[in-house]
C-alpha cells in the first residue's frame, strides 16, 4: 500500500453527485481532499452528505468558479493530483448547441492549466461516453472503444450535452499533447451512471429513477445505455492514482448495457410496492418523436432508437485492477435511495 498520507487531490465540483461518490473514496482512500464549489451555501450540505461515510479530517472547500481564471493557480498549488468532475449535465436539451461549452470547455483547460502550473503530477478528468458513440451510419449492433470519437459535425445526432463532452475531453487531450504531458491525463468514460443517491441532491439520472417510480413514463422509448454503478465510477478515478498504466488513456467504465424496459423489471422486482407506476411495454419510435416535440428531454434518445450498444470495457477493468458490477446492483440502489429518502 503506497503512502497517500501527504498525497492533495483538487476535486472539482464535489457538491456533485458522482463527485460526492469519489471524495468518499478518496478520504477512505486516505487522501486531502480539497473540493471546489460554486457558491458556500453547497459546503454544509455536502460536509454532511459526506461525513457520513467517511472521516471529513482531510477535507476541504474552496469556492471557484470555471468560467473565471480566478483563484485556481493558487488553488492547484501543493496539490499532487487533480481530478476534474465539475461539468453541466442539464435533464433538458437546449436549441443551442454552443450552450454548455463555455463551461465544459473552458472550464476543463482552466483546471488543468492551473494544475500544470502547480506541477501537477496527474490529471484525471470525467469525460462520459457521450465523447464516443454518436455519429451518423452506424452499424447495429454498434460497436466503440477508446479509440472512438462522437461526431460533433453530426448537428442532428448531437445535441449540446453530447457536443459539449466532446469538445471538452478532445480540448483536454490537444493540450496535455501540446505540452507533452499527455501521459499524465487520463480520462474516465462512463455510460449512465446510477447508484445510491446519498442525498436529495442526486444527479439527474437519480431524477429520472424518481420519475419513473412515479409512474411518470407509461411506455418506454426502444433505448438502451451502458449502465455504469457508482461505485465503480468513484473507485475508477481513485484507482488512477499513481498508475502508470492508465496515462494517456480513455477509461470505458460499466459491464452491461440496459435497455429501458429492463431497467423497469429489475426495479420492478426490486421495489414491489412500485411495480404498478413501472412502464411494462415500449414505444413506438414515430410516439417518442412525437414527445420529442413537447419534452426536449426526449430529444436525446431519438438517434440511438433500436440500436444494441456494445462498448469494449474489459480493457478498463485490467488497467485499473478491479471487476465492474453488473448493471441490476447500480440500478436497484437507485431506486432504493430514492425510496428512502422520500423522493417519491
């Protein structure tokens, strides 16, 4: 076991529902966790959150901002490894395409130039597999690896999410390569993240479990995700650390892909009480165009309808050293959190 005693990570976004996840396992981990945050009124909330599942000694805030250079040099000094999560991920898609990359963009070469200033000596940023899968003419079923790239020219098939995640991890990969660090990046890709959601501020993909046990959904779109637990995805960041053998690579992070009325049995089973409010059939794919019009939300499935993703991930598992979990475990800790913390 290396000695993390000393070891500074700079997590962005820790009030973030997946960032929450890996300050967890860091501080378990044995590290100094120092989170950025976007206004004060996140830190006691997130103190809490945290607090619960680990020893928040090592821990601290610090309030930044990613669209303004402000405070990040003096932020990233002293820290060994920087690991950026903080990135818009909004339930709604926008008209504008451009929305979120200020953000994303500029908000990710702000973070890891301020790293490689203050000597840095790893980089790990949380792309998603939005980076990878979208592009015109696939085939089905639809096959991508690390070596795959989203087609951000494709205007009807990417939307601002996809767009924006692209356009942030290849900035991300064109700096570090210009600085001839690229083997100090690493980036972690994962597909729909699900899992506990700690608190009442979970992600959207909380939002959209919460949905569904309301019976929100009667039918659901023929769509299906590589489901990424949690866990994993916290475990993955932390098990970069002081690896040399992830640097300079994209981490495919989940086991198995789920479609949506899957995803309903296994909650349906899970959480009996709510099998009634659970979607038992699938829509037709001219009906979820139509919704699209109404839900915007809906906008981002239509260029994936019908289409059996498979995604090479064993690759991950042997470069970060541990098994992703199947699907059903991530998802059914989703509903039960949502469950407990009578979000429904």
């Amino acid at each position: 076991m290396r000695n993390v005693m000393t070891d500074r990570v700079l997590l962005t976004g820790i009030s973030g529902w997946i960032a929450k996840h890996t300050a967890i396992e860091l501080l378990n981990s044995g590290y100094d966790v120092l989170g950025t945050v976007r206004s004060d009124d996140v830190i006691s909330q997130t103190k809490e959150t945290i607090s619960k599942y680990a020893s928040i000694d090592k821990l601290s805030f610090i309030k930044l901002d990613l669209l303004s250079d402000e405070g990040w040099e003096e932020a990233a000094k002293g820290c060994k490894y920087i690991i950026h999560m903080a990135s818009p991920f909004p339930m709604k898609v926008s008209k504008n395409r451009e929305n979120l990359i200020p953000v994303a963009k500029d908000g990710t070469l702000r973070v890891l130039n301020a790293g490689i200033k203050a000597n840095a000596e790893q980089f790990v940023v949380t792309s998603s597999i939005a980076a990878m899968f979208r592009k015109p003419n696939r085939s089905n079923p639809y096959s991508f690896s690390e070596n795959d790239w989203t087609d951000e020219n494709w205007v009807e098939g990417v939307n601002d999410y996809f767009l924006s995640k692209t356009i942030a991890e290849k900035a991300a990969w064109e700096l570090m390569e210009s600085k001839g660090i690229k083997n100090k990046l690493t980036c972690i890709n994962p597909g729909g993240v699900f899992g506990d959601a700690l608190d009442t501020k979970g992600g959207t993909s909380i939002e959209y479990v919460r949905q569904f046990l309301k019976g929100k959904f009667p039918a659901t779109p023929k769509w299906g995700i590589l489901i990424s637990d949690v866990q994993d995805v916290a475990k993955s960041h932390v098990a970069c650390l002081g690896n040399s053998k992830v640097g300079g690579r994209r981490l495919i992070i989940g086991k198995e892909v789920k479609t949506l009325l899957e995803t309903s049995k296994i909650l349906a089973e899970a959480l009996p009480d709510y099998a009634k409010k659970l979607p038992k059939k699938t829509l037709p794919n001219f009906m979820v165009k139509f919704i699209s019009m109404l839900d915007s939300s809906a906008k981002t499935m239509i260029p994936d309808l019908e289409l059996e993703m498979k995604p090479e991930t064993k690759y991950a598992e042997d470069l970060i050293g541990f098994k992703f979990k199947p699907a059903s475990g991530a998802l059914i800790d989703a509903g039960k959190s949502v469950v407990r913390l009578g979000l429904v």
